[in-house]
C-alpha cells in the first residue's frame, strides 16, 4: 500500500496573500481606509433606519443622500437624514 503525499500551499495562493498584504499597504499609505466604513441614513417620512456601505466616509457629502431611495415608502431625494442630523448633532 503506497503513503499518500501530502501537498504543500500551491503558489498561487502564496501570491494572492502577498498581493493582498501589498494592497491594503498601498491604501494605508494613500490614506484609503481598508476597513468597512458605514453611513446611517434615515427617511424622514418613516423613519426607516438604512445602513449604507461607503468607499471612503470622508468623502461623504449631503448631496450624495439623493441617490438612495426608501424601500418602504418609496420617496428619495432629501428626504434622508444622517443619524447625526437626527439627534441634532450637525
């Protein structure tokens, strides 16, 4: 009966990890954050609360709301408010 051999981490996946460590430096150093950032909009009609995935939260501005539109009540443009907004923060 013959032992099995066992494999060893194929290259590619080696490569892939290397290129990932290499990206998120790459980000680190143009100043890109690499962790998920999360923008909180809320319908001012429904009060329906959206948690929305962003690129870059520094880049965030108010008119950037009138993309979305609410699932619920079906209304958008300016009708958003951030959490911040809400709670009389901003």
């Amino acid at each position: 009966m013959k032992r099995k051999k066992y494999k060893t981490k194929s290259k590619s996946k080696k490569n892939s990890k290397e290129l990932r460590e290499y990206a998120k430096k790459v980000k680190e150093e143009a100043g890109i954050s690499t962790r998920r950032q999360f923008v909180n909009l809320v319908c001012i009609k429904c009060k329906e609360e959206y948690h929305i995935r962003v690129n870059n939260k520094d880049n965030w501005t108010d008119n950037m709301k009138d993309n979305y539109i609410c699932l619920v009540c079906k209304s958008g443009n300016s009708n958003w408010r951030t959490r911040l907004e809400r709670k009389g923060l901003l």
